[in-house]
C-alpha cells in the first residue's frame, strides 16, 4: 500500500487574493518535488448530490488540474484529493459538520492507512492525526488566542510546530506549546523564479513602458492599505518619469484602486491584476527596474513573512525594501537593495529613485541577490522542517532510495 506525506488545507479556490492558500500548495509542491510522494487533501466545495456516492471510497488522489497548475504554478509531481462536502455537511450541528466528518470518518478509515506524516496549518486536522498516531507538523501564522491542549502539544506524535518569526513563536510557547518544539522559519520562493526569461521579460517591457519612460517599478502581492499601497501610490505620482505596474489583488481590489487612480489623475500606475498563468510572474519581475516592497507600520509588520520578498530577491532585479521589523536582519545581506521608511511615500520615491540611479537593469539579473536567495527556496524550507521530525518518524522519499 502506498503511503504519502499529506499536506490538509482547510480551503483551496482558484480565486486571487490567497495568501495562505498558496503557502499551503506550495509547500506542499515543494515536499513533491524533494522526493516524497505527496497528496495535497482539501475539502470539495460542492452541493451536488452527486458527491454522496464519492462518500465510499472519498480518498483518490490524482494529478491537479491544468486550472490549478496554472493558477498555482504547482510541478507535476504533487497529486491533490479533494474530500467530498455533501451539501448537508455544516447546516446543523456537530453531528454534521465538516470536522466531524473528517475526524471520525475520513481520516481513521480512508487516509489514516495511507499516511506516512501530516502536515498543515489546521489545529483540529492535527488533534485528529496526533490521536491516530501520525507525525504530525504543525504551521502557525498568527497570535495564538487559546491555549494548548497538553496531551496533544506534549505527545510524541506532535514533532514540530513552525511559525513565521519569533513575536508568533513566543506567542504559542506563552500558550502551552513546549519550547523546544516550535521554531520559527522564513517563507520561500518556487525555484521556477530563478529561471532566467529574457525574451519574455523584453515583452513585458515593451507592453508596459509608455509615453516614452525607460522605468519599471513593479510591486506584486495583495492590495490592502496596510501593505502600503497607498503610499505606493503617492510615490509614483512623485517620479511621473518611472512607471509603475502592480500585479495581484482581487477585483474589487484593483477596482478600489483604479478609482484611486484615476481619480487623482495619476498616468504612470497600471493594474494588472492577477497574473495567469502563474510563471509568468517570473518574467514580469526581471522586466522591472526595481522592484517595490512597501508596508504600513503597525501589528501587521511585526511579524510578517511576505513571500513576495523571497521572489523579488530570487529574481535578481534590486529592491526597494520598507523597514519594517521582520526584514531589517536582511539590510546587512549581500542583495542589492536600498531601505526606505515606513509609512512615508516621500521616502519610498526619494529611495525608488536612488536606486535606479545607482542599480542600473541587468538583464541577468543581479548575482549577489539570486545566490543569497537560493536558501529560501519553498524546497529548502521542507528540508529544514523535516531535520526536525524524528529520523524514525521521517517520511520515505523516493529520490534518495533511488
């Protein structure tokens, strides 16, 4: 019987705007792609009746789909196996909730005896695992509001739990979780980014440059307030001479911001939305001049683990990097980058224009950036996770029996 390293996420769309959905995919991509036989589990969102029949035999895995490869511009190896969600799951009641069902049926009967370890970021899917006896690794993003079950945290069975930065570490130790079993760990970045894409990077250029500026500041991620959208914004209306193109953001989002725009008659900011397929994302970075990280200060920067950062830095183009605390231990690294402050469009401008005169574009890319990036890949983070699970408890991984 074959067995997989499971990565369970509570919620997948093809939708932009998720953050988390795409942690999730990618990390378990990257454990596909490391050699270990990986199934990416979520629940099927559907009411049809149809799925009822599904409830036999609910654990099929299979290759994703071409709408989800492109989308997540996830590799060939990982396989995905969607939970079937009868339309009658969460209506009312514990009884039929999605948890209940999970718990108590599908993974003790159906994926219990094909998993090898779990990995995921929802609390109740590794209670279900650690009571079934699977090695278990445990991801948390955010403050810790309740606290740990002993019995869980301290069982054997519970190996690591991976946080983001030390302020989220401490929090879940403050909560009951040994200290010795969490560890804090940066995001990464899909090693597609480091594959160079000259031509496609010339033809984003020249379909983005305009009205004779020679340019291209690029941001790339979601568009709220508090990443410092607005500030980017305020910028470029300072540096009319560079333009600006920005990828990522919900519709509703890009439709905020286009009024934004355009109602402060701002002609240098273009919003591209969400880029599909997803590789493409790669070539718009190494288009750019400079590539843009503004944030707000605040909560949200104190912990804060963007993977944009890790992408920009892969890609070789220079960065322009506000100071929040997460990133400043990266401000005396080997990438070529320049350090603005937070909150001040004035100093995000002054600095965007500082280094476009001292960095000019390579179309290779920037050697220093992409060497220092190569130990962030998303690959790099699971093999950095799995040196702390337990050697007996690691999962097979077929490219080192081979």
């Amino acid at each position: 019987m074959k067995k997989y390293y499971i990565y369970f996420s509570r919620k997948l769309s093809l939708q932009p705007g998720t953050a988390h959905e795409i942690h999730d995919v990618l990390c378990a991509n990257a454990a596909a792609n490391l050699g270990y036989s990986t199934v990416l589990i979520y629940p099927h969102e559907s009411s049809s009746d149809a799925n009822l029949l599904n409830l036999i035999s609910p654990f099929n895995p299979k290759p994703p789909s071409e709408e989800f490869k492109e989308f997540y511009n996830s590799q060939d190896k990982l396989e995905v196996a969607l939970l079937p969600k009868p339309w009658f799951i969460d209506k009312g009641g514990k009884l039929t909730s999605f948890n209940t069902l999970l718990s108590k049926y599908y993974f003790p009967i159906h994926i219990r005896p094909h998993t090898q370890i779990v990995h995921t970021r929802d609390w109740n899917f590794v209670k279900t695992a650690v009571k079934q006896g699977v090695p278990t690794v445990y991801e948390r993003h955010y403050y810790q509001e309740k606290p740990f079950e002993p019995e869980i945290v301290h069982s054997p069975f519970f190996q690591i739990a991976i946080t983001q930065s030390e302020i989220i570490r401490e929090s879940l130790i403050q909560h009951g979780m040994p200290p010795e079993k969490v560890v804090w760990l940066d995001n990464g970045f899909d090693r597609s980014f480091l594959a160079r894409q000259p031509e496609e990077a010339e033809s984003w250029r020249k379909e983005l440059l305009a009205n004779e500026r020679q340019h291209l500041a690029v941001y790339s991620g979601a568009l709220h307030r508090f990443k410092g959208i607005d500030d980017l914004i305020d910028a470029a209306r300072e540096l009319p001479q560079v333009q600006f193109a920005l990828t990522g953001g919900t519709e509703s989002q890009v439709s905020h911001y286009q009024q934004i725009i355009d109602n402060r008659n701002i002609n240098n900011v273009k919003l591209l939305g969400w880029i599909l397929p997803r590789s493409r994302l790669v070539s718009v970075l190494q288009a750019a001049d400079v590539l843009v990280h503004p944030h707000c200060s605040g909560d949200a920067a104190n912990f804060t683990n963007p993977v944009k950062f890790f992408q920009y830095m892969a890609s070789g183009t220079p960065i322009v990097v506000t100071e929040i605390p997460p990133l400043m231990r990266f401000k005396e690294s080997p990438m070529i980058a320049a350090w603005c402050q937070p909150d001040n469009p004035t100093s995000l401008a002054q600095c965007i224009e500082n280094v476009l005169n001292t960095y000019p574009r390579r179309i290779e890319g920037y050697p220093e950036s992409i060497e220092f990036a190569r130990q962030f890949s998303w690959e790099n983070r699971i093999e950095k996770i799995m040196s702390y699970v337990d050697e007996s408890m690691r999962p097979e991984n077929i490219n080192r029996q081979n």
